[in-house]
C-alpha cells in the first residue's frame, strides 16, 4: 500500500489535494490500484485556521462543529471537532466520503489526543455538545475519531493506522501505531 503523509492537502482538515503537488490524484489513485496497491491518507480531527481551509473552518465555527469548551490544546491546528455532535460527526463523515468515493481505502489517524484530564495536579475542563466532559472524553473522544473513519471504509476492506487508541477500539482500527508518542 501507499500512505500519503501530510502535507497532501491544502491545509489540514481542508479534505482537497494541492494541485500543486497532486494535479491528477484521481490518476494516482487508479494508477496505484492498477499496480495493485492500496491508498491511504494522513488525517486529523482538526480544520485549520488558514485561507486555504476558510470555508469549512467557518462552516465548522458558524455550525457549532467545535466542542463548547476546550482547555489545553497538543495540536497546532487548534481544536479538535466535536464528534459527540450527531450533526458535526455527519458532516466530517461526508468530508471524509469525498476520499473514499475517490478510491482512497485507509487513513492514519494522527492526534486526537487534546482531551486530558489534568495537568500539573490541576483539571483540564472541557465541554461537549452531548454533555460529556474531559473525564469520559479522554479515553472516548478517540473512539469516536476512529469510528467516524472505520464507517467511510469500503465494504471490501479499508484499513486505519492509529496513532493512538483505548479499549473496544479494535473493533475501529487496524493498527495501533504509536510511534510518535
């Protein structure tokens, strides 16, 4: 298989490819299949804040796609999306299906691992759009990260790499890969 790792996309959480470096992906992806390999992307719960990423960085703010409250944040592309809204997990599915549509069949899942309980002795206080907080959202914010990819996964097979993972979480991931950590 080929993993395509960051940057491939114009920003993170963008879910385009730059055509600066990929002017036919989808001529990349059939050629890759026609040679027998698989394709899988580098992905992140996140949208950043930059021009290239705007509309759906707005769409994400005005939609109420980010959690209500968060506290520290690990990853630079600022907070993760709330995937404990029905709707915000939706909408991130169906960015996620434009890859999928495209032949994509796997991602490694990077981050996701914003959510502490505390740090130096003192709580870390989050809020979620289904009333959970930093406490049950620690372990379970990636549980949900990884089933909103396993569910985009082609019926044939699909596969995710994971940077990080808790328990029931096989029942989402491939691979549990925490190299990075």
């Amino acid at each position: 298989g080929i993993w395509i790792d960051r940057p491939y996309a114009s920003a993170v959480g963008a879910f385009d490819w730059n055509p600066a470096q990929f002017p036919a992906p989808a001529a990349m992806i059939a050629a890759a299949h026609a040679a027998g390999l698989r394709v899988a992307l580098w992905s992140a719960p996140y949208v950043e804040d930059v021009a290239a990423a705007a509309s759906l960085r707005l769409e994400a703010e005005n939609q109420g796609y980010f959690p209500p409250k968060t506290a520290l944040l690990t990853s630079p592309w600022g907070e993760p999306i709330d995937l404990t809204n029905v709707a915000a997990f939706a909408w991130w599915q169906q960015l996620i299906r434009g890859y999928t549509d495209a032949g994509v069949e796997g991602f490694k899942l990077d981050y996701a691992e914003d959510v502490t309980v505390g740090l130096g002795g003192a709580r870390t206080p989050w809020e979620f759009a289904d009333g959970s907080d930093e406490r049950t959202m620690h372990r379970g914010y990636k549980l949900l990260y990884h089933r909103v990819y396993a569910e985009t996964l082609p019926a044939a097979g699909g596969f995710l790499l994971a940077r990080a993972g808790t328990w029931g979480d096989q029942q989402n991931v491939s691979v549990i890969w925490p190299g990075d950590l």
